[in-house]
C-alpha cells in the first residue's frame, strides 16, 4: 500500500475506505467507496471552482473576461 495515497484520505473516513487485516495493517481500497468519494470529491472542486474545463461556460479564469486592449475602446462606447 502507497503510504503517501493513505495520507490524502481523512482519518474518519479511513475505516470506510481502506481494508486493513486483522492486525490492522491497511491491504487495500474499497474500489466502491473509494472511486464514490473521489467523484463527490471532484463534483465538490468543480462546483468551487478549484478544478476547471477550458471549455467550460461555467467555469472560467479571471482573464478570459478581460477585453483586450485594443478591444477596448469599441467596447467603452
């Protein structure tokens, strides 16, 4: 088992994600659990705004709704 990957997940999420044996030592993921957090995981970053598409309506960097400069004075008009 990757220990970094380990540390990503929350301890109090920990029993509901991980196997672990009968001396405690983590074996593996639950496939389901894990692959049905990481989804609400992405949904929540997406819905902040933390993860992006380019092509995104919803989404967008800050500068794809600057005018340009050369743009401008047409616009201010």
């Amino acid at each position: 088992m990757n220990e970094e990957l380990e540390k990503t997940i929350p301890k109090n999420l920990r029993p509901y994600l991980l196997l672990t044996d009968n001396n405690g030592s983590v074996t593996g993921f639950n496939v389901s659990h894990y692959e049905f957090w990481i989804y609400l995981q992405l949904r929540k970053r997406f819905g902040k705004g933390e993860l992006y598409l380019e092509d995104s309506a919803k989404h967008r960097f800050f500068d794809d709704e600057l005018v340009s400069l050369d743009k401008k004075e047409s616009i201010l008009k």
